[in-house]
C-alpha cells in the first residue's frame, strides 16, 4: 500500500470519535469483520489508527477505499463543511429517466477532459442522494486528498449541494460537469449557505413546517384602574402579553425546530420619496442598501427575540419568511424583472 493512502487512511481514522471508529470501519466494508476483531477499540485514538493502516496493508488498500472511507464520514458528519446550494434549470418542462451509470460516465469524461489530475469517487445512499467527491490536482502535481470538494445530487430534483474546495477556479469545471451529466441546461448558485446540510435541505425540499404571519398587532388598551387594584392588573396584563408572545410566536415560526442558518443578507433596492419641494434629489436614482444579520442559529435566535422582550410579536415577515425567500429568490427576480439581489446564509 503506498504511503500516501496509508497517511490518508490513519488521518481519516483519527477524525472520527473513537466511540464510533468501530461502527464507521463496519459501514465501510472493506476490513471483515474477523479483521476488526483484532483491534482493541479501547486504546488511545493513535494506536487504534496505526492497527487499522496495518490491516488495510494486508488488503492492498488503495486510495479510491480510502476515498470511500472519507465519504462515509462526512455523511455522517456533514456540518463540518460548508455548503453552497445549487439550481439547475432545463430548457423544456420534459422529464427524462435518471441513470445512475450514465450520470456517473458523463461526469467523469466531462471533468477529466478538462482536467486530467483528479480523483473521482461516488456512493449511494437511501434517500436518493449521490455523494460525489472530488480530489483536485494540476497539470503537473497529484490530486490533494486533503483538499476535496462534495458534491451532494438528488436524483429527478434540480438541485445540487457542493462544499468547495479551496481551489475556487476549479469551481466552474465541476458546475459544468454536474450540468452535462444531469442534462440540465445551466446551473446558477442560490446564495444560500450554511454548515447545516441537513437544514439547507429542508428548505429547498419544504421538510420543515413554519407558519406566516396572518395578525396585526394592536396596542394595549389603557384603562382607570383603581389604586388598589393596580398591582394585580399589571400583573395579569404581563401575563396575557406573555401568553400573546407565544401564540404569535408559534402562529409564525410553528411548534418545531428551525432550519439552521448562520447568515442572511439582503441587498435591497427601492426608490427614495421625499417631497418634491424640498428638492433632495436632483435625479431618480434607486436607494440602496446592505442588510446583514449573522448568529449561530439565525431562525432560532429571531425567534427568541419577543418572548425576551427585545422585539414587538409578531415580527416583521422579512425576517421570519427567510427560508421563503430563499426559495423564491430566482423565480421572484425573473418574474418581476428586478436586478439581481443576493439573499445569503452560510
């Protein structure tokens, strides 16, 4: 086994939480299970890893098992990247039957046409869901293995999910290979990202339930209370105001978790109206502007922003109909002819 898949597999093994090092060697396959017998699961993380190099030495391992290998764990921990969604879009509204070998053969010509050094693996998964990996070289060096980009393609859905790698010029070869090989006409970038694959999937795929605004709030009423009296009724008045957050808050966001975002920002542009008296403007010209919020679970920090008291309930649809837009942002921008705008969240 050479040296470099040897250094590959150890690091891999390394990565995973020792707890699970045994389970995740089983999904892999490629040791038997008489094999991993042999290993004491119960040392240090180093010694473990140097046990399962060895037995991959007597298997004549060799980088695509490794490359499988390191499939199997960022599916298993895919927040440790950060992926980008992709929208591919087609000419005609046909509908053609999928072929997971034919996909696989035009990908590869596809991307080794342009670039001649580079590793290609892929595996399968229940849910429909083709997991490419791309180990990127040059003209004159070997593929990195330690500088890889993911692919995640949902078969008979045009849409794509790629964690990049750091080499950003090889960004194009791979959107344009995805687009051959799925018969797809182009493919444009939705601008929405995150470190949560599973929660940018909701949203593209609408698994996740969040409500809308439908209520308009009103000021509390004042009354003449007695001075007796006052205390008690501040009380209760707190405790309907409290009662009202929540029933605005679930009407909004819903009873379940969130999808995880980490960023949103909005590029908004609109037209400034003052009065024409007071001469502001010498031209019309569009007012824009740069909006940005950050967290680490925006949805759910938004959220929490009423019942702390911090924002009037319900908020502002802007805020809560993120993973809305997000979805809508392509077709809303074609259909009313805006210039583009960018709506983010990585």
């Amino acid at each position: 086994m050479d040296e470099t898949v040897a250094e590959y597999i150890r690091r891999t093994v390394l990565k995973i939480p020792r707890d699970e090092i045994k389970t995740m060697l089983q999904k892999w396959g490629f040791l038997s299970e008489a094999q991993l017998e042999t290993v004491n699961f119960h040392q240090i993380k180093d010694n473990i890893s140097q046990d399962v190099v060895q037995l991959c030495e007597e298997n004549s391992a060799d980088i695509k098992q490794a490359a499988v290998l390191d499939i199997i764990y960022n599916n298993i921990y895919p927040n440790k990247r950060i992926w980008s969604v992709y929208q591919m879009n087609k000419t005609g509204e046909e509908t053609e039957f999928f072929d997971l070998t034919d996909f696989k053969k035009k990908f590869k010509r596809r991307l080794r046409s342009a670039l001649k050094n580079v590793t290609i693996n892929f595996r399968e998964y229940e849910d429909n869901a083709i997991w490419i990996r791309i180990a990127w070289g040059t003209p004159y060096t070997k593929p990195n293995q330690y500088k890889t980009s993911y692919v995640v393609y949902h078969s008979q859905t045009p849409y794509v999910f790629i964690s990049a790698s750091v080499l950003r010029s090889n960004l194009p070869l791979l959107c344009q290979a995805l687009v051959v090989a799925s018969n797809y006409h182009d493919i444009r970038e939705m601008e929405l990202r995150s470190h949560s694959l599973n929660s940018l999937q909701d949203i593209v795929f609408k698994r996740y339930s969040q409500n809308f605004q439908t209520y308009c709030p009103r000021p509390l009423s004042e009354r003449n209370v007695a001075p007796e009296t006052v205390d008690l009724r501040i009380i209760q008045e707190n405790r309907n105001e409290k009662e009202r957050i929540q029933r605005l808050n679930r009407e909004v966001f819903g009873d379940g978790p969130q999808p995880k975002i980490e960023f949103a920002q909005y590029k908004l542009e609109t037209m400034f109206k003052s009065d024409p008296k007071m001469d502001v403007l010498d031209k019309k010209e569009p007012f824009r502007c740069l909006i940005k919020f950050s967290s680490p679970h925006l949805l759910e920090s938004l959220k929490s922003l009423a019942p702390a008291g911090m924002a009037d309930a319900p908020l502002s649809p802007l805020l809560t109909c993120i993973p809305q837009k997000a979805r809508n942002y392509f077709k809303i921008r074609e259909k009313k002819g805006l210039l583009p705008g960018s709506f983010v969240s990585p």
